[in-house]
C-alpha cells in the first residue's frame, strides 16, 4: 500500500485534507460519564487493554460508527451479545429508581420493563441480531415503583470481537 503523502503527491491542499478525513476515526463514548473521544489505535498506552475514560476512570469505552451526542438527562446501559445488562451509567437510576445491582444479568427489556413494541420489532433484538443501530425509538419504561413513563431509547449494537449493546434511554420531551 502506497503512503498517504505519495498518494496525494501532487493534489492541492483542499484535496490532500478530504483524502485524510476519509480515514474512519473510531469514536468511543464512556457508558458511565457521557465523555465522547476518539482514540485511533483503540488501545490504552503501550498495551493490549480496552480504551478506558480518562475523564471519569470506568473500566471501558464503547465505540460507535460516528459520534454521537446523549440527551443531557439520558442514562446508558450496557448489555452482552445476549442483551443481559452488564453495567449502567449515570442517569439510569434517576430514570428508573433502579439500582446497578438490581439489574445486573437481567435481560434489558425484562429488567427495565420496556415496552411499546411488539416482538418483531423489539429494538434491542433488532440491533442485536441484525448490527444496526436503532435510534429514536420511542418506548414505555416501568418504573422501580411501577409507573410507566414514556422514554426515548437509542440502541448502538458493539463492533468488537465481544459483541453487545450499548443502549440510551431519556426522557420523552412533550
């Protein structure tokens, strides 16, 4: 493979400058704190470990296909292949009165009590099955005091070798 500068040997500047912006740059958000960032070699230091938050210290960053920007009041949740919560970040228990350990290993759609779909259609499969994102979905959320509110749910489907899901759920805005 040729170097980009030989490549480009040649071009003006502009041409030189969309030519390096065609280079995917992986984009992580961290589950817990919201801090988006970008990281080229999608690793941490010198060594073969996962992308950590610099900002809040959680153990992992979950990359997307483009950056993305949460709703200030959304919590994320993080799930395996399976789509069994894995870990929650701030702003879950605000929205559903739940607590991480109360909802560790549970199946999301179970766990949180979401509704509002039928089960064709059930976005955190969806994303799942088919490695899409499902974005804006508009869903029912049963509270830890059994109140059904209306939520807004983004679910992102993980690219790595582990596979998962990465869901965002705020609240609907009238």
């Amino acid at each position: 493979m040729l170097p980009a500068r030989r490549y480009t040997r040649g071009f003006d500047a502009s041409t030189r400058i969309r030519a390096a912006s065609l280079i995917p740059v992986p984009h992580f958000i961290c589950p817990n704190c919201k801090e988006r960032s970008i990281d080229i070699d999608r690793k941490e230091g010198l060594y073969d470990e996962p992308v950590a938050c610099h900002h809040c210290g959680f153990g992992f960053l979950f990359e997307l296909m483009d950056d993305y920007y949460p709703a200030p009041d959304a919590g994320f949740v993080v799930c395996d292949k399976d789509g069994r919560i894995l870990a929650i970040g701030r702003g879950v228990f605000e929205l559903t009165g739940r607590q991480e350990s109360d909802l560790l290993g549970v199946d999301i759609v179970e766990g949180l009590g979401l509704s509002g779909f039928d089960d064709q259609s059930n976005p955190a499969k969806l994303a799942l099955e088919w490695g899409v994102r499902r974005l804006n979905q508009a869903l029912h959320l049963r509270t830890h005091s059994g109140r059904d509110i209306p939520v807004t749910g983004d679910f992102f489907p993980a690219y790595d070798d582990d596979g998962g899901l990465l869901v965002a759920l705020a609240p609907q805005r009238a």
